[in-house]
C-alpha cells in the first residue's frame, strides 16, 4: 500500500501549552503558527467550562488535515496547492497569488492570509524535514509528547496501532475529505 | 542531523529557573550567529524536549534591550538615567565602594542577594566563592517564596528537598502508581517536561490522578477529581483524610513503626519526649516506648521489644501517650464535615478519597511550593508529608540524594581553607538588615539572578524604606527589569548561548552548557564578572581559567557520582550519573531529623504551640465567611508564557498572551458588576493594581489569581507584589529561613476609577 504520512493527536496528552504554535513559527517563519491551539467550547482560551468545582478544559490543535481529497487543491485556480503522493498536502508559495479561494474552501479552517504578503499560508507537514527522514517540528517540541508522526497505512507504524488501538475521531467525516489528521479524545475522568 | 555545511551545531543546555528542567539544546549556529534552537538528543529518548519559552529563547539572547555596556547611575535612583562605562571603571568602582563599606561597617554589610540560577551552578558558585573568601553576606533567596517547603520539610523529614521521598520513583522504571495526588502544584505549566509528562505516563498506565489547587489549572484538567481547596487551608483537609484513615484503621503501621517516630512516648506534662533517664535507663537521651509485652516502658533500641503504637500508659505518676497517639486525637478533631467547612471541598470526596488514599498500595504525593508560600505553608507540607508518612508512601527506597553533590557548592566555599565562610541572612531578613541594621547592618547589595523589586514581597516598602537605606546597589542582568533600574551599577551579563557551565539536571543525567557564541556586545560571564572583581580584591588566583575551570572544579570534586565524567565528552551530550543511589526494596533512611526517623511529633516545636501539624488558619486569606474589609484571597499561579520574571518581555510570548489579568469567579465579578475585560482595581491597605479582569470558573468564589512574573511596568498601576505582606513567620526563622507568603494575601476589587490611585 502506499505510503500516507499523518499525525495523531492525543488531547488527552495535549496540555494546552502553545509550543507547537511556537515552534512552527520559529521553522516556517509564516505569519503564524500554522497550528494552533484552542480551548475547546469556550470563547476565551485556557479556561475551563462548567461551574466550579465541576469543571473540565480540553485543549484542541488545529491545522491542516492534510485531506486525502483536499477542498483546497481543487478550488485552487492556479493549481498552488499540490496533494502529495505520500500524504501532505502543500502550498507553492511563489505560484500562491493570494486570491483567498482554499480559504473559504477549506473546511477546516487551516489556511492561514498573511496579510503582508498577500498569500496563503498552510502547514505542509514539515516536508523539508520529514523528506530528509525527520519528523515534524512540531512532533519534536511537544511538551506533553501528543503529537504522533508516522505513515497511516503501514499497520506496523505506531500511528496505525494507536489507530487500530484506541479511540480516535477525525474531522468532518462527513465532508468526505479523507482528513489525514487523527484525533485521540481526552479520557473522561474516572472519579472516586 | 541534516543541515547545510556552513552550519555548526552546538549541544548545549537551557538553563531557565523552571525548577530543574535544564533541556538539552542544539544550538544551530551561522557564522557568529546561533539561528536556531531545537530539542537535543538523550541517551533516553524520553528526555529530549524543550517548551515554548525554550523555543523563544533566541528572542532572548537577539533581544533589542539587552543591556549592552556597563553603565554608572546619572540621575536619581529608579529614574533609568545611566551614562555607559568601561568596564574597568565598574568594576573598580564596585571594588572601591565595597572596600569603603566594609572598612566601616565590616565585610558582612555586603550581601550577594543571589536569586534562582536556574539549573546552572558555575555561575552562582562564582559569586558563593567571592562572598565566601571576602567573609561578605549570602542572601539566601529560599525565603521568597520556597522556603516553606524545606522548613516543613526539615522538621518531618530532616531534609531540605524531600522531592525524592515522596516522587523520586516517578523518574525510576518503577510501577506507577495507584492512586498519584498532585496537591497544591501546577506542573502542567510550571513544569511540564520534568515533572508533568511522567505524571501523564503514569496516567496512561491507569493511575488514578487527583489534583488539589484552589485554581482548576491545566494540571487539573488533566484529573480523574479535582478537589478545589482554599488557599491556606491544606492541613485542615490532610487532617480530615487522617481522621478518615485512623477511624478505618488504613494506616500503614507496619511503616509507621519502622519509619516514623509514632510510637515514642510522649510525656503528658511537659510535652517533650519521654527519655531513658526518666525511667532510670542507661541509655539517658534515648526515645523510650511502651512494650506491650512486658507492659513496661523500654528504650526504643531495647532487645525483643514490641512497641505499642498507641494508646495512653502510665508508670509511677508519669503519663504518656504514643506520638501516634497524640496525632490520632489532633486529627479526631477534624471529621470531613469540619474540613469542608474550611476547606470548601465536599466532605464526601474527602472521606473518599481518604479511603482511597489508605487502601491503594501505592500513592504518590506530587508537590511543589505553591501551597507553601502561605503563612503556616511549613505545617500545609507536614501535614501532607504525615498523610503520606502514616499511610507508607514516603519512598524509602529512593534515598533523597538523586542530586549530586555538587549542589551543597562544597566545590566553591573554602576555597581557603583556612578562612571562615560568608555570613547568612534569608531574603526576608535583609529587608530589617538594610532597613534598621538588625541582625546586623548591610550598606551595599549585589543583585543577580533576581529581579528584586518585581519578586520580593511589600514592593512599595523596598523601594521607599529598603533601597533608600542602600549605601550602594550592583545589578548584573540581561535587561532594564524594574529593580535595574535602581542600580548605581548596572552590568549586562550574557545569555546562556553566550557562556559555559555545569548543569546536573535532569536525573540521572549531567550536562554540559556549552558556549554556542561570543558573548555580544560587552557583556560578560557572571564567573568573568566575579573573576573581574575578585581580582580588584585580592583574591584573583582563586579565579583563574574562567568558566571552564569552575566546570573542572566541579568535575573534579571526586563525587563517584561524576566519575569518568568530563567536558570534553560532554561536549557531545548529556551522560548518566555514574553511581546512581541505591534502590533496594526498602531499607532504613537515616533521616537527618533529632530522632533518625520522620517525626509525626516534633518537640522542639511544642513551645510554639506546633509539635504536631496543626491547622492555624492563614494570615491574611479569609477563611471564615465573616464579612472582612478585604474578601477575597489572592494568590499567583505560575504561568507557561514566563519563568518567573524570565520572558515577560518577549514577543512571540507577548502574542499569546499580551497583558496581566486577574482571574475573578462571576459570582464575585457579578457582585461587584464586573464584566469580562473590564479594567479594575485589586487593593488592600498596601497597595492598588490596576489590570484587565478575567471572569473565569478556573477560580473558585472568593479567590482571584494573578500569575506572577510580570514586569511592574506591564501593569497600569501597582503589581502582583505591591499587594504582598513581608511579615515573618518566627517559626519558620526558628526551623530554617522565613517565607514569603504570595498565597497568603486578602484584597478587594473593585471596577477601575479614574484619578482614584
């Protein structure tokens, strides 16, 4: 089978912390992090829902799916955005002429303007390093180590046995992009 | 490592003071130039790592406002009017100045007011060995705001970082454990990497995570039950959970019997233990216990002894009780349905727990210094501690040394052998040091690793009483923080890119900070910077060879532990501790305490009313629903953005989170018609501060959260220690040093008026 690169994301282990925003400034240089990270079901970040002492916090990492049928790429109209045999899904910058339409398409909301540019900006799975065998930058500055790099669709790669393993979810199924992004929910807690 | 060839890489290590985190750093350096910063390798795969405030870093190091010179103070004090000098002239004017000091006040009214080195020890032994060889003060900077842990400590445990005790076998192969109380600590932010993701780990293989904080953290989110305590209230709950476990007979008194001083008698009159010579035994000092087969009173070492654990006995008119005893009657007193009335946790999820807690074969008590920066946080870590202790969760096969040696800076002192070491005063007694000359007078304060002004308690009273009772004030840092401001000398130190030094983090490992540049501009090395001054004194030889030599010294200090280990392999990444402590099943520790064991019961505290872990309520946090002048208790958090006040001046950071707020419940938000982002006021007799409010159930009712570390000129008025007390709890001088108590402060909010500071 061919290859098809993706990420698990674990919020179970997600502590919220913003480094992956971080590092993928500091190893794309976007306008951005290309990821970034939301509280989940509240407005304003790092705080929790519910009434005290009831509460819960979720944090959720959001980026590009890197779709096995990307919006993108199809709305695109100088074909600047280019899905890859192996998975990501990448942004030509240079061809990019900044007309906003993968923006709208994208139902995921994982484009990013960059206003000073006039072009779009999306993770492209660091694939300047994982070309020359690395993993995402932001694999490797996770603090709580939730984020798992490996091919899909290789049933001995790690990221095939948390699949085949544990609960996961992707995004939208129904739109029927094909996300290559898993999620592993966080555990509910377990009480007295 | 893939890179292009004009590109060196450098292993190095981030010395942040995020407790002792220390992650490795591969500096990607261009030229003269370091260009990037990424996650270095371990032996152990699970320690490569970095956080976000590692990441940003270089903002740091390429900041616009790095002090680049030395400079004189031109205008008045706090004014920031500074001239630049060579650094000649600082020097020889520091030397000048602290000659003149000391020929009329003595060398120790000269005080190294030394705060966090984070995990570097090359740089902070350089200033140990000058104060030491100049007979000058050490400011011990424990008192702002860590010393309560080591004074509880010290009095159970008869050691000052009891970290190894009571989660040492967290970062061991070992079980994890059942049940894992993470009590008054947010190491989802303050320590992610070194303390939170075995934590996770653990987690991951079923452990039961429980998380005690007055704020629903990060750490918390992360919890199977959450118990929002108040502030200040800790004993009253670890007493309940004891009460809870005495009543259902789920103490562990095979390990109380063997590890703890419990079934010492206790002499009913005086308080103080029962001795051999009471009893007429040879062995005078010796603990005395109850036989219970003999049914006669028996020195503790005594052949065929089965001592009682429990109970009331008296021979001769003389009555006494078990120490255990005695604990038992004082936890009788708090049922859960009292601690919840404190406390403000269900008595339900407090017997619970208890239960829990007594029943699970192993649990492991994560904590740190936030509980313990309140009044009586000495006795919120005893009690704790004597939860863990009587239920056999205080590790005793993790012997407490997991650090090495050098952290005692034994390398640094005596570097004359012949010559008597420093003076000492913890933090908060310098204020009445410089202010009226008690113990004894200090004139002239150097300030390194510390941001004073911004950090230290009462800020109002340091800048209008303190520092105008400074004859001569040296600040060496990076920037123009609040308390540089104050400086008559101002010193730009380097970055950690820019210098060389030891670091023995994280366990097992030791690391080499490997200078990646030049220092820029003129800045210098702190060990240069001691050297330099040094020299001036007369005492050069003692620093020659610059920073590597002190990294020498500290390798060579015939520690086993660092055996074998040298810079230059270092130079290469992090290595293993060579001998690492002994981790049989279970063995007696020696516990540095007057009995040898952990002391449920301390007799030299009883004339202060604390032989055992008493609740007395907090100083200032109002725990009674009384209507007081000021409500709500304050208290400040750690924040991912900053270590302490480290990054509150970069960017990236400042993108995601732009300002100080203060976290309100909305209940008392609603009461006082404060809306979110509303600008208010938070005042108490001390002081005002003005900031943005955050309506957040992350609090509960009656608290509100600051987190520290943000520069005083970030608030639009007063700051997170303009609201501080800096009273002195005189036990805690008595134990060891005296805290500062940021938790242990009431205040009252009000929406923002104008014209009304």
């Amino acid at each position: 089978m061919k290859k098809r690169l993706g990420l698990i994301i674990d919020q179970e282990r997600c502590i919220g912390c913003e480094a992956c925003t971080v590092a993928c400034k500091i190893e794309n240089r976007g306008a951005k992090g290309w990821i970034r990270v939301k509280t989940l079901n509240v407005a304003q970040k790092d705080t929790p829902e519910g009434r005290f002492p009831d509460l819960k916090m979720h944090f959720f990492p959001q980026l590009c799916q890197h779709c096995e049928r990307p919006p993108c790429v199809e709305a695109c109209p100088i074909e600047a955005l280019i899905k890859h045999e192996d998975g990501p899904v990448s942004l030509d910058k240079e061809k990019c002429d900044g007309c906003q339409t993968c923006l709208d398409a994208c139902p995921y909301d994982a484009l990013i303007f960059n206003n000073e540019m006039d072009k779009a900006e999306k993770c492209n799975l660091c694939s300047h390093r994982i070309n020359q065998g690395l993993e995402p930058f932001c694999v490797i500055c996770c603090e709580g180590q939730a984020i798992y790099f490996g091919d899909l669709n290789d049933s001995n790669s790690r990221v095939a046995k948390i699949i085949a393993d544990r609960e996961t979810f992707q995004l939208h199924p129904d739109e029927g992009t094909g996300p290559g992004i898993y999620y592993c929910p966080p555990s509910s807690p377990r009480g007295l | 490592m893939a890179v292009d060839v004009d590109t060196k890489l450098i292993r190095t290590v981030c010395p942040a003071h995020c407790g002792i985190d220390a992650c490795g750093i591969l500096a990607h350096v261009r030229g003269d130039r370091v260009v990037k910063v990424e996650p270095a390798d371990f032996p152990n795969p699970k320690y490569r790592r970095i956080c976000l405030r590692g990441l940003s870093s270089l903002e740091i190091t390429y900041h616009p406002d790095r002090l680049k010179y030395p400079m004189k103070r031109v205008g008045k004090r706090g004014e920031g009017k500074f001239e630049r000098i060579s650094w000649d002239e600082a020097l020889d004017t520091i030397a000048d100045k602290f000659k003149d000091i000391a020929a009329q006040y003595g060398w120790p009214a000269i005080g190294w007011t030394l705060g966090g080195p984070g995990a570097g020890t090359t740089k902070f032994g350089a200033y140990l060995r000058l104060a030491s060889l100049t007979q000058s003060t050490r400011v011990s900077a424990w008192g702002y705001g860590d010393s309560g842990l080591p004074c509880g400590s010290r009095v159970l445990f008869g050691t000052h970082i009891p970290y190894g005790m009571l989660y040492g076998t967290l970062f061991t192969e070992s079980r994890a454990p059942d049940v894992l109380v993470v009590w008054g600590s947010n190491p989802g932010e303050a320590q992610p990497l070194n303390v939170m993701r075995p934590i996770m780990d653990a987690k991951e293989k079923g452990t039961l995570l429980v998380v005690i904080d007055p704020r629903f953290t990060v750490t918390a989110s992360k919890s199977d039950v959450y118990l929002g305590v108040k502030p200040g209230t800790d004993t009253a709950l670890a007493l309940a959970m004891m009460n809870v476990i005495f009543q259902k007979n789920l103490q562990n008194d095979a390990y109380i019997l063997r590890h703890t001083n419990g079934p010492y008698l206790v002499r009913i009159d005086t308080r103080k233990f029962l001795r051999g010579k009471d009893i007429g035994a040879q062995e005078e000092n010796e603990y005395v216990v109850w036989d219970s087969v003999s049914n006669s009173f028996r020195t503790r070492n005594a052949a065929e002894t089965v001592p009682s654990l429990n109970g009331a006995y008296a021979v001769e008119g003389l009555e006494c009780k078990t120490a255990l005893q005695l604990l038992k009657e004082l936890a009788e007193e708090y049922p859960p349905e009292r601690a919840s009335e404190i406390t403000g946790v269900s008595a339900d999820i407090i017997s619970k727990l208890a239960e829990r807690v007594g029943k699970a074969k192993k649990v492991t008590f994560v904590t740190n210094m936030g509980f313990t920066r309140t009044y009586h946080g000495d006795i919120s870590f005893r009690a704790m501690g004597t939860l863990a202790a009587v239920t056999g969760n205080v590790t005793a096969t993790f012997k407490g040394g997991h650090l090495p040696a050098v952290l005692n800076w034994k390398p640094f002192l005596h570097a004359n052998p012949d010559k008597p070491s420093y003076a000492r005063l913890g933090i908060l007694q310098l204020y009445d040091a410089v202010i009226s000359g008690k113990p004894f007078p200090v004139k002239a304060v150097w300030f390194s690793f510390i941001n004073f002004l911004n950090q230290c308690a009462n800020s109002k009273k340091i800048k209008n009483e303190m520092f105008p009772n400074l004859d001569f004030i040296v600040v060496a840092d990076l920037f123009m923080t609040p308390t540089a401001r104050f400086a008559d000398i101002l010193l730009p130190v380097t970055s950690y890119l820019e210098f060389s030094d030891f670091v023995p983090f994280p366990y097992p490992y030791v690391q080499l900070q490997q200078k990646a540049i030049e220092p820029l501009y003129e800045a210098r090395s702190d060990v240069d910077i001691a050297a330099g001054l040094a020299e001036r004194l007369g005492y050069g030889e003692y620093f020659q060879g610059g920073e590597d030599a002190f990294v020498d010294l500290i390798l060579d200090s015939k520690d086993s532990s660092l055996e074998g280990i040298t810079r230059e392999k270092l130079k290469q990444g992090a290595m293993p501790l060579n001998s690492i402590p002994e981790m049989a099943e279970e063995f007696d520790i020696p516990f540095s305490t007057p009995s040898g064991k952990i002391e449920l019961y301390s007799e030299n505290l009883y004339e202060d009313g604390q032989a055992l872990p008493v609740y007395l309520e907090p100083l200032e946090v109002p725990v009674s629903t009384a209507k007081k002048k000021y409500p709500l208790a304050f208290i400040q958090g750690h924040s991912r953005f900053r270590t302490h006040s480290m990054f509150a001046n970069v960017a990236s950071l400042l993108e995601m989170n732009p300002e100080p707020v203060v976290e309100i419940n909305p209940k008392d938000a609603a009461q006082r018609n404060i809306s979110a982002n509303d600008r208010v006021t938070v005042f108490n007799d001390r002081a005002r501060t003005t900031l943005k409010a955050s309506v957040t159930e992350g609090v509960g009712p009656g608290v509100i959260n600051i987190t520290q570390g943000w520069w005083i000129d970030q608030f639009e008025e007063g700051s997170v220690n303009h609201l501080t007390h800096d009273v002195i709890n005189p036990v805690q001088e008595k134990i060891y040093e005296p805290n500062m108590h940021m938790n242990d402060v009431a205040v009252e909010v009000i929406k923002y008026k104008e014209g009304q500071s």
